[in-house]
C-alpha cells in the first residue's frame, strides 16, 4: 500500500489506545480498511484513502499527538 496514505505518530500507552480507537471509528465511517506497522520511530497507521488519512491526522491534531507522513 502507498505510503501517502499512511502517518507515523509518537504516542504510547493510553494515547495509542485513544488512536486506535480513532483510526477503526474513521476507516468505519468511511468504508476503507486500515493498519498499524511499527516504525523506526513512532507507530504507523495506514488507511485504503486519502481521505481517511486526512481525517486521522485532524483527530491527532484535536489531541494534540504529534505526527508525519510516513
């Protein structure tokens, strides 16, 4: 799957549970399919669209968890 559908954030314990959470209501929401993969740094959540990728990063904007494509 491309990586322009994917992001890396930094986030551990709770805050990893909240996003997924995030991730699973989002790719529901909007009929796709998603991931996670570890990465170098951080945790990768992958998504089928643009879409939902985008959604995802305003949720981890809302919570103030820092991100980057990956």
């Amino acid at each position: 799957m491309p990586k322009e559908y994917c992001l890396i954030v930094r986030a551990a314990g709770k805050q990893l549970d909240l996003l997924r959470g995030e991730a699973s209501r989002i790719a529901k929401g909007t009929n796709v399919d998603w991931w996670i993969d570890r990465a170098e740094v951080g945790t990768r959540f992958c998504f089928e669209d643009t879409k939902a990728k985008e959604s995802f990063a305003l949720a981890c904007d809302n919570f103030g968890i820092p991100f980057r494509d990956g």
